[in-house]
C-alpha cells in the first residue's frame, strides 16, 4: 500500500511523506502504519478510533484534526490518503 501523509496549516501542507508497504487493512496493519508515518514526520501519533479506519477503508482517505492527538499539536490536520497508481497512465489516483 501506498500512502501520501501530509502535516497541515489550513491549506498549507507543512510535512508531507510518500510511504509505501505492504500492509492489510487489518487495525494492527493500520495501527503500524499510522505509528510509522508519525515518527517520520515527527509527530505525535493520533488517537485512531475504529471509525478512522472504517473511514480510510471506504474512501482512501482519513484526517485527524488537533483533537484527535493528546499533545498539543502545531498544526491544524495530519491527512493520510491512499496512492494508487494506473499502471497504464501512469497517473496517480486517490
């Protein structure tokens, strides 16, 4: 899976990564991944609730706002969305 995880001021993308390993979509999958891209980004890891994942799952893409972390945070969302790649266009796709 690849992923594209970004650190945000309002519109502006402060951080961002392209991570990519093969996971599942398993919540200890998810919870890997998300513990990962915080450490590379230099961030405290969110609280994820089962609704994060189910959101993800459903459409490629989940944020977490400055509430959803127990430290206080300097940013205004951290967004992970899912990379997919058209192998014929080369395009990529969320």
């Amino acid at each position: 899976m690849k992923v594209w995880a970004k650190v945000m001021r309002g519109d502006k993308i402060l951080r961002d990564i392209i991570y990519e390993e093969e996971l599942s979509l398993s919540d200890e999958d998810y919870q890997r991944l998300l513990q990962e891209l915080a450490y590379r980004l230099d961030i405290a890891a969110p609280v994820s609730l089962p609704f994060h994942l189910r959101h993800f799952e459903k459409f490629n893409r989940v944020k977490y706002l400055a509430r959803d972390f127990i430290e206080e945070v300097d940013f205004d969302n951290f967004v992970i969305e899912r990379v997919i790649e058209d192998k014929k266009t080369k395009l990529f796709l969320r």
